[in-house]
C-alpha cells in the first residue's frame, strides 16, 4: 500500500516568514528553549543548577554569523534522539511542545550542525550530525552513538551558521544592545520566575548573565495571587516590581506575560489597564510592573510554533483586563488607592478649568472615562460622547414638549415637563458660562502679568516687542475686524476694554485713517478705532448678516489709545493727549467709514465720541493732566470735549482697566454658581493678591 511521503522542503517553505527581530530570533529561541527542556530532564527542580552558553560571532553580518547554543543537560539520547527525527512529534506535548521548533531552524539558518553527548547504560555516549533542508535525507550523521572521550559531560551542543533567507536576514538583530533587549523581552518571564538555568550570551566577545542581568532589576518578592474566572478557568499571576529598565525595548512601562507551558508566548502593554503612572517601594521610585500569567487555558490554546495564542485579540484583551483587575486589587491596593485619589484631584482640575464637562456627579464622570485616564485629554476624549448623548436628549424632549402644544390638548404632567426642562437648560447654560469664565480668567492673569513685566523694563529701548505684544492681546495689530479676508481679526479680547465689543468685527486696530475712511485722511494711526457700538453688541441689518445699517448716519465712535505701561516722558507736541485726540477726531468729524461690503457710513455730525486712553498717570502725564477732572475713583481723568466735537476724553489707569474687567467677570462668576475673590481696587502698579478658589489649578 503507498505512504504519504513528507515533502520537508515545502513544509519549511510554507513556514510563516519574520517581519520584526522577536520572529527573526524565534529560531534561536527554539533552540534555547530545547536546552532549558533538557536541562529540566536532567535536574529536574534543580534547574539553576544547569547552564546555557550562547556565542555568537559576526552577529552583523548575516552570511558570516556563527551561533552556538551548549547546554549541560540531558542529551540526544536513544528516545530523545528519535523523537528528534520525527516530524511533528509528541514527545514534548506534555510541556506545550508541538514538534516543528527545528523546521524554523532549517528555514533560518545556512548550515546547522549538532553534538551531543549522554548517557548510555553506565557509559557516557556521542553523536554528531549535520541537518539539512533536503527531501531525502535531513539528518545526516557522521558520529553514531559512539563511546564519548574521558571525561566528557552530558549535554548538547547546536552550530548555526549563515542566514538562509533574506526575511530572516533582513529580521535578525545586528546591534548588541538591540540583541539582548529582545533576548530579554522573550525569557523575562523566565528569569523573574527563577524557572530557567544560568546563562551566558557572550556577543562577539562582550559577555551578559541571566537570570542577573533580570534580577538584579527587581524590587522586592514577587507576589502571588490565583483567581478562577468563569470562561478562563483557573489563572495565576505571579507579580514583580521592577526598575524601569526591565521594560527596555518593551512596548509600554507595565507589562503582563502571557505564559504556555512555562514559556513566555505573548507579552502585552498594561499601563492604561493599571493606570498608575509608576509604583515605588520603600524609598525607590519610577518602578514598573511585569506580571506573569499562567493557566491550562493558555497552555492548550497556543500555537505550534509556540510564537502566538490561537485566540482572536479581544480574548486576549479580556484576559488581561481580568488579570489586572486582580492586580489593582489584590497586589497593589495602598498604590492603586494613592493614584485614584491624586486622579480624582487632576479630575477636579479638569472640570474647573473645562466646567461645560461638569454635567454630572464627579464620581458617575469618572466612571466613565477609562482607568488610565488622567489628563485633561484623556477626560475629554472619554466624556464627549455622553455630553453629545445630553444634548441631543435635551433637544429631543424640547421639541417633543413644542411638538404636543400643537395637538389641542395639554398633555397631563405639561407643567412638571416645561419646568423639568427648563433646569435643565438652566444647568446647561451655567456649565457654558462657567466655561466662559475661566477663559476669561486666565486672559486677565496673563494682561497682569504682561503689565507688570513691562512696567519692569522701565521704558528699555528693546521692550518695544512687549508693547506690541500687550496691544496685540487685547486686539491683533494692523488689522480691520470687518474685513473677511482677515480671520485673525475675529481673535480679539476687546471685552477687556468694553463688554458690549465682546463680538464687534465694527474697529480697526492700529491702521491708517486714510485706509478706514472713504475718502481724505492721514497716516495717523489711533490704536482702536469703533464706529458702530450697536454692532458691537450683536445688532445687524435684518438682510444682510454682514452689514450695518447705512441708512443712518453713525452717532457714537469710540477711539480707544494705549500708552505703554510705567512710561514717565510725554515731553514732544505730538504726545499731548488731547491734541492727539482732536487730530483723529478732525478727520472723522462728517466723513464716511468704508465698512462691511465696501458700504459707507457716514459719521454724523453731531457723533458723539468716547475717547479712552489707557495710560499709566505717572511723570510728565501726571502734570499733563493736572487741570483735568478726577473719575469717581480718583484714579482716571476728565475731559469733555469742546467747540465742534461732543464726547469726553477719559484717560484709564491700566490697573482700573484690569480691575474692572475682574470685577465684570466675578458677576458673571457668581451667576455660573462659583467663586472669585478678586481685590475690588488696586492702585497703579499695585500687584494683585493670588489667592485659593475653586477656579485654580492644581499643580
């Protein structure tokens, strides 16, 4: 009767080719494994009583590399030998092996060779051969159970040489360090287990011990704890605290290794499923977490190759989170304690300085964002969708509630809906002003803070970048607010100097008066020009949502001048205030502004004109303004304005400027349901106390 005839070079040909240097060295992993198995057979418990010895030479050149792999276990034996020679043998099954480790010997390496030495009755015996990738003959022998010379020690002796293909050349390490940082991913588990022998990797020259090398990156014992999940079975985790060196050339910090058969087949990132950022113990820090995992489940579900688990990813996954849950419970309770409090401080941060994410209780928040999440990002990213989910319930019960006024009847319940409905838009609005707040708030810390660095030059002739920088926070320089090729010009914090032109596009910032006006004009340039204070608070023409009414002249312009903080010297004519002023106003005073849609506005001839200057009243402005009348403060000064112009000139103490609009947001503050303690008057170049509130952030 024929016989299947095995076709071994298309057996290694169909072999899964490497892509990335833990697949290039699998090969070799096997053949370290194999010496692990045989040492196991000869010490049995006693393992750390053997040892491995791996040389390798030439290691970045693949057709010149040389590899040994000796080990002082039990040898090629009779059985051993055997089962050595049949393909897809049973003889390991019982520790997860599959049979086919050498086929990837044969499918990597050029040339390949063995020597062993074992026992025979009381004798100690050899055996060379070669292996080869050939159909007819694989093992081809040149010592043949032969008596071994005196004195010779069990064990077995593997020599590879060249790398066969160019998937595996392309693969293989070529650098020391990166080398033995694979090596070390792939026995980790192996090394913190204390389950393997002694072993030396000597690197052209350059030697490296295990499990040292490994252990001597723990902290601490190792800790233990078993749990039976119902689909998983039982499962133990054998837990280590490490330096963070022991995740080197790992993927993450934490790591949990998936183990079949007391081998590593899988090691996976945990740091999002742990959370902590780092562990300490006793007075080390930066520490990290490697977590071994073991089962029949895994032992019966891993590849043939040993390389992988024949689980689709979200098994895997499930796994993982099953086991650090037991971790974060039962292994590191005190640390997983100390991160969720400091998480729920970075939470609080969050929601204060982000409010409109503040729609429900902190803990129900934080139950649904991810463990790990524990920065303003991660809270966002995680709350988004259960914020869009409110907003759409909200308007979809609105318009149910517009929706049954139209049917005849008031449905039972209408007026506990509407009010239900109404705290709801109510608690919505609070959370976005809350949000405007804070923004609001951290605009005026950093004014106060530009204020006072420029007040600290004391007037240096290279400080004029931060006077430019201070006009141009409060509104960009050089641009118009109603030129739609100029979006930057949407970009302002003009609320600082008046609330109503939190939205105006109606100014001009720092442009000639003869680019503003239709016709006539100088090069003057004032600092702020606004001609329509009605837009500034949110009026258009009802047909056109980009144009102003032009049908009436303009009846109030408002010219806005600042003046560097701290500067003492007025002494030329040009800087007189109100010369300056009367100048701009001589070429406004019944002339046409060319606005939206190149549209004109005439300014009325009985304009009236509200001339702010922002000004430090030091120096030569002080004597300046020493006729002037005094603002109700005491602070600012007045002028009104005589012959063809109606309006005043007020000049504003930068810090009266600051303290007001800090008095404009607390009101609007209290309304959003929190507090601000901010001083109520400051004097010129006073500086603000800082004090604690809900508004602050942590760290």
């Amino acid at each position: 009767m024929p016989a299947l005839t095995p076709n071994i070079e298309n057996r290694v040909r169909k072999l899964p080719k490497p892509s990335n240097a833990t697949q290039g060295l699998q090969p070799l992993f096997e053949a370290v494994s194999n010496a692990m198995f045989a040492i196991e057979d000869r010490f049995g418990d006693d393992v750390a009583g053997g040892s491995v010895r791996i040389a390798v030479t030439n290691l970045s050149d693949p057709d010149r590399i040389s590899i040994l792999v000796a080990d002082d276990g039990v040898g090629l034996d009779k059985e051993r030998y055997e089962a050595f020679c049949e393909i897809d043998t049973d003889y390991k099954r019982a520790k997860g092996g599959k049979g086919v480790g050498r086929l990837f010997w044969l499918d990597a390496f050029s040339e390949i060779s063995l020597e062993s030495t074992y026992a025979s009755g009381d004798s100690i015996s050899v055996r060379q051969f070669d292996f080869v990738l050939n159909n007819a003959e694989q093992v081809v022998s040149r010592i043949e159970d032969e008596p071994a010379p005196e004195r010779a020690q069990r064990g077995t002796c593997i020599r590879f040489s060249g790398l066969r293909t160019k998937e595996y050349a392309d693969a293989f390490p070529k650098r020391r360090d990166t080398f033995l940082r694979y090596f070390s991913a792939h026995f980790i588990a192996d090394f913190l287990m204390g389950s393997g022998p002694s072993i030396l990797i000597d690197l052209d020259g350059e030697p490296t011990t295990y499990p040292q090398a490994v252990s001597d990156l723990t902290v601490g014992r190792p800790i233990d704890a078993e749990f039976k999940h119902e689909v998983f079975g039982a499962l133990k985790i054998t837990g280590f605290t490490c330096r963070a060196e022991a995740s080197t050339g790992l993927e993450g910090r934490h790591q949990l290794h998936l183990l079949a058969n007391s081998r590593t087949v899988e090691t996976r990132k945990v740091d999002n499923l742990l959370g902590i950022e780092t562990l300490s113990r006793g007075d080390e820090t930066d520490l990290v977490f490697h977590g071994c995992v073991s089962g029949e489940y895994l032992d019966l579900r891993v590849n043939e190759g040993r390389t992988a688990f024949n689980l689709p990813e979200r098994t895997l996954k499930e796994i993982s989170r099953a086991c650090m849950d037991v971790v974060r419970d039962r292994m590191l309770p005190d640390q997983v304690k100390a991160y969720v409090a400091k998480r729920k401080k970075r939470y609080e941060s969050f929601v204060e300085r982000y409010p409109t994410f503040g729609f429900d209780d902190d803990a129900t928040q934080l139950g649904r964002v991810p463990f790990h999440a524990a920065s303003a990002e991660d809270f966002a990213s995680g709350l988004i969708k259960y914020q869009i989910r409110r907003e759409e319930s909200r308007q979809i019960t609105l318009q149910n509630l517009i929706d049954s006024l139209d049917l005849g009847e008031t449905p039972i319940h209408f007026d506990a809906s509407v009010a239900t409905a109404a705290r709801e838009i109510q608690a919505s609005e609070q959370l976005a002003l809350a949000q405007h707040v804070v923004r609001r708030k951290l605009a005026l810390e950093l004014l106060e803070k530009l204020i006072t660095r420029i007040r600290a030059r004391e007037g240096k002739e290279d400080d004029y970048h931060l006077e430019r920088t201070l006009h141009s926070f409060i509104c960009p320089m050089g641009v118009r607010g109603d030129d739609p090729a100029e979006p930057k010009s949407r970009a302002h914090d003009l609320w600082i100097v008046d609330e109503r032109l939190a939205f105006t596009r109606a100014f001009s910032s720092d442009k000639r008066l003869d680019a503003v006006l239709a016709q006539g004009g100088s090069s003057d340039r004032p600092d702020l020009l606004v001609w329509d204070l009605a837009y500034g608070l949110g009026v258009t023409h009802p047909a056109q949502e980009d144009a102003v009414d032009t049908s009436e002249p303009l009846r109030t312009v408002m010219v806005v001048e600042f003046k560097k903080p701290g500067r003492k010297t007025y002494g030329k004519a040009e800087d007189q205030i109100e010369q300056q002023i009367t100048r701009y106003l001589a070429q406004l005073k019944d002339g046409e502004i060319e606005s939206f849609g190149r549209s004109r506005v005439r300014v009325a001839d009985d304009c009236v004109f509200h001339c702010y200057i922002v000004a430090d009243i030091v120096g030569d402005l002080e004597q300046q303004l020493s006729s002037w009348d005094t603002t109700a403060n005491g602070q600012g000064r007045l002028r009104s304005l005589k012959g063809r112009y109606r309006g005043q000139i007020e000049v504003i103490q930068w810090q009266d400027l600051v303290n007001d609009a800090w008095l404009r947001n607390r009101a609007t503050l209290h309304t959003a349901g929190l507090s601000r303690q901010r001083p109520t008057s400051l004097q010129a170049g006073e500086a603000p106390e800082v004090e604690e509130n809900v508004l602050e952030d942590d760290d």
